[in-house]
C-alpha cells in the first residue's frame, strides 16, 4: 500500500488508534491498559507517532531520513514506547516525522507492521488510515480543545486522573478486526 498526498486513505481495521486533548490526559496509560488486555489473547504491536524528534540513539533504528526516523523500541525506560512493551506488546515502533512529511513514514512503517492487533498513539495518523477503532481521551470536566478530531467520530474517553470510563474488557480482536463490544 502507498499512501500519496492525495486523498488516498489505507484501511486498518486492526489498529485501534489513541488521540487526546493535548499533553498529559492519559493517551499512553489508556494505550498500555488496552495493550495489557488484548496481549493476554493475542499478540499486539505498539506505535508511537511524534511529530516532534527526540534525541535517540541508532539502537533499534529501522528507516531514517532527513525527514522521519522509525525505531524499534528495544529497552526498558520511562518512554512512552517502552511503557507499550512493558505491558505486553510483542512489538513497538516509535515514528517521529515532520508533519508534511508524515505520508513517507507511514508508508515506510505499513511495510514493518504485521496483520495482527496494532494500538497506535498519535495525533495525527486519523487523517491517513480508515481504522478498527479510534479513541479521544480528554480529562474529565475539561473543554475540547482539538475540536477537529471530533470530526472522525471518535469514541471519547474520560480519564479523572485515576480511571477511565470505558471497560477493557470489552476490547476484543477477532477475524482481523479490533472490536469493542459493549
């Protein structure tokens, strides 16, 4: 699959996306907490998507260029990818690409994915792919301040600062499809 500038969109009915309402509402936590249900039935891959870069090292480097870099989360640390991998996910990648240069490393990384469970934490990645699932996480009693988002019809997720208000147990993967069944 090739994903252009145009308004060619790549169905994964596999991946259960996490978006929020900015910095710090609970994205990666509730990615963990889905991760760590799905992973006692069936094998899950991780993504993490920055537009912004950070300092990394070569270790676990999959594809680089002026204008993204992917890597495989390969150690334990308080990184967001690493917390994915900590919670049961066979496998992490972590994507930092500039915004006009998003559609390159996404099409670099759909080459790397495997057609099982991926839950993926990004801004972004909605505008691309036609997705399983996709999850807005806001902190209760706050206004939305990403109003955009709301246009791709996303479930919203309370987070209180200690609990979600959705049931993991109810996210299921089956026949190639992430579900959550109410």
């Amino acid at each position: 699959m090739n994903i252009s500038k145009l308004n060619t969109r790549v169905s994964l009915p596999n991946m259960l996306l996490i978006a929020g309402n900015g910095r710090n509402v609970g994205k990666t936590t509730l990615a963990c907490k889905i991760i760590a249900q799905l992973s006692k039935s069936v094998p899950v891959t991780g993504i993490k998507i920055s537009a912004h870069f950070h300092p990394y090292s070569d270790a676990g480097l999959v594809a680089k260029n002026e204008h993204f870099v992917i890597l495989k989360e390969q150690n334990i640390s308080p990184k967001d990818s690493s917390m994915m991998l900590q919670a049961g996910a066979s496998d992490v990648y972590f994507v930092m690409a500039q915004k006009e240069h998003f559609n390159k490393a996404l099409n670099e990384l759909l080459k790397l994915l495997p057609e099982q469970a991926l839950v993926c934490e990004s801004g972004g990645l909605h505008e691309w792919i036609d997705l399983g699932i996709f999850l807005f996480v806001n902190l209760k009693n706050k206004p939305v301040e990403k109003t955009h988002l709301l246009e791709y019809e996303p479930i919203i997720v309370e987070n209180d600062g200690k609990n979600f208000n959705i049931d993991f147990e109810a996210f299921q993967f089956s026949n190639g499809r992430i579900q959550l069944l109410k």
